[in-house]
C-alpha cells in the first residue's frame, strides 16, 4: 500500500515538472537593460506550451525578494501562446533606478504561484539620468536583515507611478505583433502591494500537518506537494541571485504560503 502511494506521489510530482517547464519564460529586459521613462521597451519569453497561458498580465513590479510590490500593470489580455514579444511604453516612475522587474501571471489568477519574471533593470529619467538602489543588499528571511553573505549582492528598492499610466491590450493578438491599444477604462494604482501573508503560512502548515496524520493519502499528497515546490525552487534561486526565473508557491525562498494578489 505504502509503495502504491509513493508510486502516485511520484506521478503528481512529475506531472508538476511538466507544468513548471512550460510556462512562458521571459528573457528581456535584462539586467543590462536601460530604458528611459516614454520609451518603448520591448519584452521577450518563450512561449508557453501548455496552451494555457492564452490570457496573460505583465505587471511591472518593485521590491525585494521577500515582499514583491506592484508599481503598475503593463498589458492583459496576452497570449504568451503564440506571442513571444510585447513592446510597450515605459511608465513614468520614481525613483529612477534598477529596482524595477515585470512579472508574467495568468490573468485569472488568484496567487502568484505559477508566475515568472525577469531580472531587475534600470527604468531612467527621460534625460537618461537615474540614482543608485536605495538598498544594497536583499534582506533574509525575515524581510528586515540585511543579507550579507549572498554573491553577488542584488540591490533592490521600492518603486511607484510618478503620473498614471493605462494598462495595454493587444489590438492584433497573433504571434509576432506587438502592437498594443490603450485601455482608456482599466488604469490601476501603484499603491497595491504584494506580500508575503506569514499568518495564512502558518494555518496552511498547520492544516497541511494535520491532513498528514489524518490519513496516508494526504500524506502522499503532501509529499508530491513538497517534491513540485522543490523542482520549482531553482527559479526562486535565480531571483536571490537577481536573475529572472519562475514562481514557487510564495516564491519558495524563505516563504511557503499565501500570497495575496492585490490590484
């Protein structure tokens, strides 16, 4: 019996793989990215494979690793399917610094658990100026400590709208178009943040521990759980390491739980 529900768990977890790998992964901008507020920038990523990424948001975020805040939404209603580039305007934002990142999510989704993003780059002033980060390092666990044994050290700092900005929509949405139409209805506030809910992370721990002893297969449930977060984790790695990557749960590094979608 115990070997019929690992075999399962294996098969969950795998089945958890292919899902993870399919994803849209967005290589542009990099981290050699300078992009000055009114120009157009142009973000790449691979297709997604799975068919099920035909209804995508950017979103172009600030933050450390820890506590990821929403600066503004760039565009919805993507097909990250067929399209493999979107070129929009770079919004007016302060402070003028590489801090800046946009992050890829279902648009139905109520979490970030199936997210990807980039790196963090520099969004100047429309003069081509700009200011360092106003943080050095990236905090621990904690979301307060500085972490000053990670190498090399990802600068980070929180961002907002310096003048409103409308989110986009595609106006021909077939793979290789990248023109977009303004949607003069849908304009979000920079005041929305994304944080990591340590309260909802301990009740899911708790609830999570008491399926286990409840029954085996909740057990083997968890454990497939547990083997997905882990595949996934390597993404939330690159992101310590400022590199883009993919969302683990509640992005896997120092935090597994809820985390609220707020905009």
């Amino acid at each position: 019996m115990l070997s019929s529900f690992l075999a399962s768990a294996v098969v969950l977890a795998l089945s958890a793989v292919v899902v993870v790998q399919a994803a849209p992964e967005p290589s542009e901008p990099s981290g050699a990215t300078s992009a000055a507020v009114g120009s157009s920038l142009t973000t790449t990523w691979a297709a997604d494979t799975t068919g099920s990424w035909t209804d995508t948001t950017i979103r172009l975020m600030s933050g450390n690793n820890f506590n990821f805040q929403l600066v503004t939404p760039i565009a919805t209603g993507i097909d990250a399917t067929t399209l493999t580039s979107y070129t929009f305007e770079v919004p007016d934002v302060t402070p003028n610094a590489q801090i800046y990142f946009l992050l890829f999510n279902p648009t139905n989704a109520t979490d970030y658990s199936l997210a990807t993003y980039t790196t963090r780059f520099l969004i100047t002033a429309a003069d081509g100026s700009s200011t360092e980060p106003a943080n050095a390092t990236q905090p621990l666990s904690d979301g307060v400590t500085p972490d000053t044994t990670t190498t090399p050290a990802v600068p980070w700092g929180v961002g907002t709208l310096a003048s409103a900005y409308s989110v986009t929509t595609p106006s021909n949405n077939t793979a290789g178009s990248s023109d977009s139409a303004s949607s003069s209805a849908v304009v979000e506030s920079s005041s929305s943040t994304i944080e990591a809910a340590a309260s909802s992370t301990a009740e899911v721990a708790s609830s999570t521990a008491a399926a286990t002893r409840s029954s085996a297969a909740a057990s083997a449930s968890a454990s497939a759980a547990a083997a997905s977060t882990t595949t996934a984790a390597s993404g939330a790695e690159k992101v310590l390491l400022g590199g883009g990557g993919r969302g683990a749960g509640a992005f896997v590094v120092g935090v597994v739980g809820a985390v609220a979608l707020m905009i």
